[in-house]
C-alpha cells in the first residue's frame, strides 16, 4: 500500500524569511495578524494549543494568508474552550478557570518550543501555566 501526503504550498516562505532585516509594513503585519489569530482561535476552539509559535512556524500563502506550522510540541487541553456568537457563556468561563487550575497543578517542566519566543516566565523558572498558554502568542509579528 502507498500513503501520500499532501501539504498546501506556502509559496511566500515562512514569516521570518518575510520578516527580513527590515520588518514588514503595517497593512502586512495587519493581515498575518488576522490570519493567524483565526488559526489559533480554531486549535484552541478544538482543545488545542500550539507551544511554538515563532516565525519560523507561520508559513505564507498567497493572497498574504498566514498559517501556523509545525504542530510538534502541540498539547490537548483538558476541555476546549466553549464560545457562543461572541459572547462567552459562563460554561466557557467555567472551562477556562478548570483549565487554568488544571495546568497550574500540573506545572509542565519540559522545555517546549523555542527559548528566543518563549514566555520568560517559562524560560527563567522552567515550567508554564495558563498566563503562557491564553497570552503572547503574536509577539512574534512586532
């Protein structure tokens, strides 16, 4: 039997080979912001969250369309976050209190993803908890 893999083809190159020496222009960054705080959105929507999120792991399509790679040091969360419209219910608050205790009760003491991106948090004492997974994520576009 023969297994095909099939990967969309991100002919802009990665964000940082965008990025360069001299930055991006603030309509690019505006559209590579969008882009991949919708990606984001869906994993963690689905339960998920990256743990590498840096230029090297945004690819660059067409159209100026961002999408997050490289799904390695990814983890499930205990429960995905629950939204209704825009407005968070209280279960979706409920969720993310739970999931916030449960990763600061299980510290993690791996060293996931890269230290240049990484929160400093996580760098100066080794571990992360929910501060490091809900925020600063898109530093990596600024």
């Amino acid at each position: 039997m023969i297994y095909n893999l099939l990967l969309e083809f991100a002919d802009g190159g990665c964000l940082s080979d965008q990025i360069g020496d001299y930055g991006l222009p603030e309509a690019r960054v505006r559209d590579y912001t969008r882009s991949v705080l919708r990606g984001l959105k869906y994993i963690h929507d689905h339960g998920y969250v990256h743990r590498d999120i840096k230029p090297d792991n945004i690819l660059i399509c067409r159209n100026n369309i961002a999408k997050i790679a490289d799904f390695g040091y990814s983890k499930k969360l205990k429960s995905p976050l629950q939204k209704k419209g825009n407005m968070m219910r209280k279960k979706t608050m409920k969720s993310i209190l739970v999931t916030s205790q449960h990763l600061e009760n299980k510290k993690r003491h791996s060293f996931p993803g890269t230290p240049l991106y990484m929160a400093p948090e996580t760098v100066m004492y080794g571990h992360y908890g929910s501060s490091v997974v809900m925020f600063g994520q898109l530093g990596v576009l600024f």
